[in-house]
C-alpha cells in the first residue's frame, strides 16, 4: 500500500510538471501563421515510413541502423513501461501478463533490446566524445548543448541498465520463491543464473531498487526533454505526421500575393469582400520574426534534434559559408522561447527591438542557400529548412526591397524583357534560326493541336550554350516525328528564380501571365529541358491554375528510347567515361534519378558515378538564384567542389541535364584548366551526337 501511494504521488508530480511544460509550448503556437494540413492518408503512410520504419536515418546505413535500433527498442520497451505505471497504481505485479503469448513476445524483444540500446547509445557517446564528427560541432552549438545531448545519452543508458537489472534480480527473487516467472527473459534469464545464490530479500531489494530507478528515471527523462535536444522523443512523430508531403521542390503558394497580382492584371476581376465588420487583416509578407512562421514551422523547429545531418550535406555550409540549416530551426526554437513569454504577456505585437532576422539570423546566411534541399532530404524528423530561409527572402524583397545587387538587375529584366538577362523578347525564338521549329500560334491557326509543348525556358531561348542543347533537342523531335511546337514570342521566363529569389510578386505575375497563354492553347502535355521550369510548372503553376502534365526531356527521351523509338548508334562517343550529375530540381526536387541514367546506358559509354550522386548528389551551386548573384563569402566555391568530385571519377565527359548546373560544371572544368581532356554536355546532345544530327 505504501508504495502504492508513493508512486501515485510520483507520478502526479510528473504528469503536473510535463503538463505545465507542454502548456507552456501549446501556448507559444497560437502566435503563430495558419496553414491548412490535409490528405490524412499519404501522412500516415509518411508517418509509417520516416517516423516508425526509420527511412531517412537509415540513408546511412551503419549509423542509420544504430539510431533504428535504439528507436524500435524504445517502442518495444515502451509496453513495459506502460505495464510498470499500471502495476505502480494498482499495487500489482506484471498485470498484463495476462495477455499470455503476446506478453512472453514483448517481454523478450524488450530484453533483447535494452542491452541493444545500451550497446548503441555507449557508442554514440564515443563517438560524441572522442571523435571528432563535423556535424556535431558548429557555432550555434553552445557547450551547453553538447552537455545535454551527452547527459540524455547517459540517461538512456541508465534506464537500459536499470531494465536490465531489473529483469535479472525479478527472475532470481521469482525462483527463489517458488513463484511462477511471468514473461520470457531471453538474456536476463542467463544473468539471473549468476545472482541464484544471494539472499531472498536481497533479491527483492535489489529488483525494488531497479524498478524505482527505472521509473524516476523514466518519470525524470520525461521531465527534462522538453527542455532538452531530445524533445525530439515526443516531437518526431507528430512533427513527420504535420510536416510537408509536397515534392522537396514544391514552395507555398502566398494567396496574399495572388489576388494583389491579379488585381494588377485585371482591375476588374471580381473578389470575395470581407464580410460587414470584418476587417481584412494587412499580413506582413514573409518571415520577419517568429510570430510570422507558421505552426508547422515551430514544431519543425521543436523538433530538430541537432543531429546536423542537414549541416553535413549543406553545400554552402561545406564550403565555408555561414549558413547551417541546423541554425535555422534553433534559432527560430530560441526566439519563440525569448518572445513567447513576452507576447503571453503584452500580446502579439510585443517588441522587444530584436527580431529572428537581423538578431538570430543574418541575411548573409539566407542569401548563401542554392535552395538544393540537400537538408531537407536528409532530416531525419522530416523538417523543411529552405522554406523558413525563402519566407526570410521573401520578407527582405517584398517588404524591405533588400536583395543583392545581382538580383535586382534580374528582377528588373524578368519584369521588362521576361527573362533574367537584358535581351528583347522579340528575340525570343532566334536560337531556333535555320531549324524547322513549329510555332503554337501558326499551328494552331491551321486548326492543328499538338500533342506537346516544348517550353523552351529562358536558358534555352538566350544561353548561349544552351541553344545549342535547344537546337540538338529539337532536331531529335524532328527526326522522330514529335507532334509538337513552342510559344515562341508568347513564352515568358517561368518566373522560377523569382519566386526562390524571394520576389513572390513577380514570380505570380510571370506564372498568371504564362498559364493564361498555356491555357488559351488548351496545352496539355509540356516538354522543357530546364528542371527548375519543369518543377514550377509541373508542382508550382498548379496553385495558379495551370495544370499540366509536364516532363523532363530526359524523362521523354528515355520513352522514346524504352518504346524502340529512338535507337542510338554510337558514333565517336563509343568506349567514352561519362558521369552524371543529377540536378537538384530533377533529382531530389523530383525524385527522377532514373530517366537520365537511363538514357546514358542506352549509349555506347561507360557509366561512372560520382561518390555523392542520386538523393546524395552536391548541388552546382547555382540554384536558389545563386547563378544571378556574387556568392557569399566562404572557403571555396561550391561549382569548384562539384567540378572536383566529377573530376575525381577519371571521366572523360561530365553530363547534366540542366541549364544552370551546365553552366557552373563548365566554369569549374575552365578553372581547373581541364577543358581539352573534359567535356561538358547535355544529355540531349549526347543522343544527338551518338545519332550523327
Ligand atoms: S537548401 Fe541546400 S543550401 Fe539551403 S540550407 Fe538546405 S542544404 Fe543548405
Ligand atoms: S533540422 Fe533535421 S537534420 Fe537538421 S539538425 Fe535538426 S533534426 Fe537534424
């Protein structure tokens, strides 16, 4: 009876705590920006998948397994916990080994896994303190939170030993008393044998002894985490449930933005007035500080377990930049628990003359990210960074006019020319000079539909290299007969590097204006060579009404290849070393890995792939709209990087599939001076050269 209401006492003062913490936290979320969740099924299937099968943590397969482990143990452990807190109310002993066969199976995955656990976590806790890891070390790493990731480590590894000990001394005092022992012990049962000789009631005490020490101590970690790194316990799960199901490439829509865009359009369009005595209320574009994040966003933030997975893969963080991803979400987590309490107090628009940009987070930082969402992919709580930094952005451009000055020439010729650099738009169609290129008004005015658009995109209309990937595309198109034609005059830039640019506004006027010309074609099948036009149309144009089926050029040549219509000979790239670097808008934005190697094991090549490639591959540094600005200041170049991880494979030609990333890996192959032993192509010149066109 005594330990009855001993533990009743505990576990109220616990549960009061815990609750008064979660409160505190519940609280700070009513200051921040709705956003509508839905599609309840694919989030439990994401749930099932990143949270409780551990796919993103066992990208890397040794440590991914450790970390799996010690989670599935957790959950497993978690029924005796749930037994213990069960038979501490009621006075009982074992109560659910009622449950028979299903109880001798948790019972003994459970001892399996507790020295599991306590093997990994001593592990982790050599490697934290003995080994130099990168990603665990950084500026925005105080020593206090390398002490609290080592001290919940610790803790962990007590609750195992103490599990342990308590299986072991449980089976010693059971046997020793002629009682029946409940639930199978498949480890402990042989450290039991060594104790059968102490006596009874030390037996007892000592099996006391682990029981309590297991349970204060679950009772303490539960306490401490929410004030700890390993908030994460609680967080992950309902953090993968709530966060992005989205293509990594896809970006929110701003409805704001939209009905000031299509005001300027069109004056007259009609919109739905605010109901009498409901003023609209004047949103501030952007993130400025943490009451503009959106809830979804502060729980990534809650979340974020400082692994530095995201820090790992960052490009700009690998060359020396200041940006670390990682520092996003802490950073946003630390500000809401400066600004929270005050907002409590003086309400929302309290300020303290601080703000998460400017005070916590530099606009150097948010200019230095390509937008690659290496971070994304790898956070192993499913957390989207580059959102919150292109929410900054967008504060910056909208609200501040602020961006570099590369940017604001390209904001200028998007808006004046529709294309980032200074040419007319009347020259819109000069790359195709000499070639049989059919044009959508002319086609269309002889009664003709056809079946694809070839947006063409800004780098294929005035880049000078690549026209020349255009005008190879196209003669393939011609040579099979494709049913297609291009706007012409009638394309405008997509509005892509706009948008990551942080000038939503422009970016909605490119695409309205785009999509009301797709529209008015009745276009329903599009072809673009660009993957940063192919993920705005394709995930992006959508919200604005233009909704198409969009394909990549290497996703239609490997159709035309799979379907025997396109057969490539060989010609003068027979016996040739070819790597491939998978751009970040077709790769991780889209998960299209397999298209363009495809196409490349269909030509008369040896396939050799870089150490980072596929969801692993580096960015070329140019996305983001890097490509239009001077890089911020940092060790080395991340084009220099890329180029030198290529150049590692011994190939004798470097492909891409992407304006920018050709761009970047030539001016790396030019500053490596290798530009005699090291071509740069396009996959679509490569078909064209092994086809002799
Ligand atoms: S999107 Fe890329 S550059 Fe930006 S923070 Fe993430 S990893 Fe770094
Ligand atoms: S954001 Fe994700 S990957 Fe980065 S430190 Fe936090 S949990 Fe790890």
């Amino acid at each position: 009876m005594e330990k009855q209401i001993a533990f009743i006492i505990v576990l109220l003062i616990s549960l009061g705590i815990f609750s008064y913490s979660a409160y505190r936290y519940y609280r700070f979320f009513k200051f921040t920006r709705p956003k509508k969740i839905g599609d309840w099924g694919k989030r439990i299937k994401m749930t099932i998948e990143i949270a409780f099968l551990q796919k993103k943590i066992l990208r890397k397969r040794w440590v991914g397994l450790m970390h799996a482990m010690v989670w599935w143990g957790f959950l497993v452990i978690l029924f005796g916990s749930i037994e213990m807190i069960l038979d501490g109310i009621f006075g009982t002993e074992k109560i659910l080994s009622f449950l028979g066969g299903f109880y001798d199976f948790m019972m003994a995955t459970g001892d399996i896994f507790a020295p599991i656990i306590a093997i990994a976590v001593i592990a982790f806790l050599v490697r934290r303190l003995f080994m130099h890891i990168k990603r665990f070390y950084g500026p925005e790493l105080r020593k206090i939170d390398k002490l609290d990731a080592d001290f919940a480590l610790t803790l962990i590894l007590l609750l195992m030993l103490s599990l342990m000990g308590m299986n072991t001394y449980y089976q010693v005092w059971a046997q020793q008393t002629g009682n029946e022992i409940l639930g199978y012990y498949p480890v402990t049962k042989h450290f039991a044998k060594w104790f059968m000789d102490i006596p009874t009631d030390v037996a007892y005490f000592r099996y006391q002894f682990n029981w309590w020490t297991h349970i204060l101590l679950i009772f303490f970690f539960a306490n401490i985490l929410p004030y700890s790194k390993h908030f994460h316990v609680f967080m992950s799960v309902p953090n993968v449930f709530v966060s992005r199901i989205e293509p990594l490439g896809y970006i929110d829509n701003m409805e704001n933005i939209t009905k000031e865009v299509k005001m300027m359009l069109d004056p007259n369009a009609a919109f739905e007035e605010p109901d009498e005595g409901e003023e609209e209320q004047i949103e501030r574009f952007g993130v400025k500080d943490v009451e503009d994040v959106t809830w979804v966003n502060y729980m990534n933030s809650l979340a974020c377990t400082q692994c530095g997975r995201c820090v790992e893969v960052c490009p700009a963080n690998i060359t020396g930049k200041l940006l670390s991803p990682r520092k996003v979400m802490m950073d946003t987590r630390k500000r809401m628990k400066e600004k929270g309490p005050e907002m409590i107090k003086h309400g929302r628009d309290f300020d303290d003359g601080k703000a998460l940009l400017g005070t916590y987070l530099t606009e150097e930082e948010l200019w230095a990210c390509t937008m690659c969402n290496a971070c994304a992919q790898e956070c192993p709580v499913n957390n989207h960074q580059p959102s919150v930094i292109l929410d900054m952005r967008r504060y910056l451009v909208m609200e501040e006019s602020k961006a570099p000055s590369g940017l604001n020439t390209v904001f200028a010729n998007i808006e004046n020319n529709g294309a980032p650099w200074q040419f007319s738009p009347e020259d819109r169609l000069l790359w195709a000079e000499g070639l049989d290129v059919p044009v959508m008004a002319d086609v269309v005015a002889v009664g003709k539909k056809p079946e694809y658009l070839l947006w063409v995109g800004s780098a294929g209309a005035f880049d000078d290299r690549y026209k020349k990937v255009m005008r190879d595309f196209v003669k393939i198109l011609n040579h099979l007969k494709t049913d297609y034609a291009v706007l012409g005059v009638e394309e405008s830039d997509s509005g892509d590097v706009a948008r990551r640019a942080g000038n939503e506004m422009l970016f909605q006027m490119q695409a309205l204006t785009n999509i009301e010309v797709l529209n008015g074609y009745e276009v329903k099948k599009i072809i673009t060579a660009d993957p940063h036009d192919f993920n705005t149309l394709k995930n992006e144009y959508p919200d604005l009404g233009g909704k198409y089926e969009v394909m990549h050029h290497t996703q239609f040549l490997q159709k035309q290849i799979s379907e025997g219509k396109l057969t490539i000979s060989g010609g003068e790239l027979e016996g040739k070393k070819i790597t491939y670097h998978d751009p970040c808008y077709l790769g991780r934005a889209n998960e299209e890995y397999e298209a363009p190697r495809k196409v490349i094991e269909a030509l008369p090549v040896e396939m050799v792939e870089m150490k980072k490639h596929k969801s692993f591959a580096m960015c070329c540094g140019a996305g983001g709209a890097q490509m239009f600005k001077e890089a911020e200041k940092g060790e080395k170049e991340i084009f220099i990087d890329r180029t030198e991880q290529a150049l590692e494979t011994g190939a004798d030609i470097i492909c891409t599939a992407c304006p920018f990333c050709m761009t970047m890996l030539t001016d790396g192959i030019k500053y490596k001076n290798k530009e005699e032993e090291v071509k740069n192509y396009d996959i679509a010149e490569l078909v064209a050269i092994s086809m002799g066109l």
